[in-house]
C-alpha cells in the first residue's frame, strides 16, 4: 500500500556505498556480466549519487511553483532511470548517443495551440529509447509518434477528471474478491466489441506472464519480485485498485515509466521555450488542459519515484 511521504525512506538502504555494491554485483552476478564484482564497486557510487540527485529534483519540485516543475520533475525522473539502467548495463554510459533525451517536439506552437493535441516524436538515439529497450524491453518506440491526450489516457489516477471532461469512462476498474482474484468488468466485452473467448485472448497475448482465468475472475501473476502487475492492466497509486482501459489503445501495454518520461518532456520543454502560453494557461486556466496537467505534475510527483522504487526493488530480494 502507498503511504504519503514513505517513497524516499525506502530508498535509504542505498546510502551506504557496501549494501549498494552488494546489491549492484547481485545484479550483475544474475545477468552473467564478467567482472561483476568489479564493476559493483565501480558503479555503487554512480548508483547512489543518482538517486540522491534525482531526491533533491523531488523535493525541490514539492516546494517550487507550477511554472518551473515540469522541468524538475522531469530531471528528476532522468536522475531515477540512470539508477535502474546501471542494474541491467554497468557499462552506462558508453556512447554519448544515450545521454540526449531522444524526444522532439514542435519548436513553435501553433495559433490555437492545446496541450491534449499536441504530438512528440521517439528519435533513434538517446535516453528514452536506451532505457525502454534496456528497462522494459520495447525495442519498436523509434519513430513513433505519441499524443499527449493518448498519454493521458494511459495514467489511470487521471480517471475521474478524464471521466469529468470527457463525459465518458476512461478506465474500468477490476474487483478484488473475497478469493483473492480479479474479477472482469462486466462492460469490458462491450467496450472491446468481443466475446468472453476473444477477450481471454486478447489479454493473454498482451501480459507478459500466464494468467489463470475461472469464469470471468482472474489471477493475474507478478513478474519476479514485484507488488504491481503489468500493463495492460494499471495500478492505481492512491486507492491500490486495478484498471483496464476502457477502449482498446494502440498503446495500452506502453509500461508507465515511458509514459511519464514522454509527458514530462514535453512539459518541460514547454515550460522552458513556450513561457507566453504556459504562464497565460497557469494564470487564466482557459480550458481542460490546466486540470490536467496540474493533476498530472500532482501524480508523477509521487507515481515517479513509486515506479523507479518498484523496479529496484525486484532485483533486491
């Protein structure tokens, strides 16, 4: 279960460069990697001053306005993601190709410019494709193009206002039963125009483990070490309950690291080189993209760090 203000202390163990050499060489003993030892101590360092890095981006963006925390939370996002690549690659980074962001954006918005129908572009070269290659192993992100309205869709703690705005369900929540297993929304077959065959299909080639069906509740196991299931299927921060969405997405199994990595890049950006529209939208709030975007800057600040924490930790125990 989340609980506010606990992210941060589970990241303590790795103030102490032996208990992150010890977990750095667990790493890289599992991935075979020649010299492992070697290379853990090499890297704990790294290791440890990125994610105190990416604490103070955090904590700085906590406490500063809305104007300048797309940026902070951005790189502190950065800061957390070059932590978890050096538990797969110890030789991060050995080309100078990964350190761009490898995203682009517009440099000039259009007259009538809206947030939710705004584009990004994956680029061949740099951080975002290196770690969701590395990471999650989505090897087909260079070169596509990604809405920031179609991003949204896919951060389930934005239900309820994209419910509001939109004035139709975004996400369907699944029931935790008294059996210990997920049962299906009954609007699922509707939404997704199949039967109870095609859906156990569709589900099944889209998570990366077996799911065990009786009738219509599941179980759907974790992958190794970890408390939260895969997409498609998304884990609700705050209230710990499992969505699907609620149409078919071209994007639904996008893991929700590279989710907030793209959105937070173009805010960001816009933030950086786009002052006129974002000071005028902070101020006047002329339409649904201020809810949004502040309600998401509000969730990545904590869904961040809850994600990174996550990933290390399965290849702690």
């Amino acid at each position: 279960m989340y609980i506010e203000g606990d992210i941060w202390k589970r990241f303590s163990i790795f103030q102490s460069a032996e208990t992150t050499q010890r977990y750095l060489k667990k790493c890289y003993t599992e991935l075979k990697i020649e010299g492992s030892e070697s290379k853990s101590y090499d890297n704990c360092y790294a290791f440890m001053y990125y994610l105190e890095q990416g604490e103070v981006f955090y904590n700085q963006a906590a406490t500063s306005p809305l104007s300048v925390r797309p940026i902070l939370l951005f790189y502190g996002l950065i800061h957390l993601i070059k932590a978890c690549l050096l538990t797969v690659d110890p030789y991060y980074p050995n080309s100078t190709s990964v350190l761009a962001h490898g995203v682009s954006t517009r440099k000039r918005k259009k007259r009538h410019y809206k947030f939710l129908h705004d584009e990004i572009k994956v680029q061949k070269h740099g951080l975002c494709t290196f770690f969701s290659e590395q990471l999650f192993h989505v090897k087909q992100l260079e070169g596509e193009k990604f809405s920031m309205r179609d991003l949204l869709y896919l951060i389930v703690e934005l239900e309820e206002m994209m419910q509001h705005i939109f004035g139709k369900p975004n996400m369907l929540a699944l029931k935790y039963t008294e059996y210990k297993k997920w049962e299906m929304p009954k609007e699922i077959h509707e939404s997704y125009f199949v039967d109870e065959k095609r859906l156990k299909e569709l589900l099944n080639s889209k998570y990366p483990a077996e799911i065990r069906w009786n009738e219509n509740n599941l179980e759907l196991p974790t992958l190794k070490n970890q408390k939260i299931v895969s997409p498609p299927f998304r884990y609700h921060l705050f209230n710990q309950k499992l969505y699907l969405p609620a149409q078919l997405h071209p994007n639904m199994v996008l893991p929700d690291m590279i989710v907030h990595y793209l959105l937070l890049y173009n805010l960001s950006m816009i933030s950086r080189y786009e002052t006129e529209w974002w000071i005028d939208l902070i101020k006047t709030t002329p339409n649904s993209d201020y809810p949004l975007i502040k309600s998401f800057l509000e969730i990545t600040e904590k869904k961040g760090p809850f994600l990174v924490e996550e990933y290390i930790r399965m290849k702690l125990l």
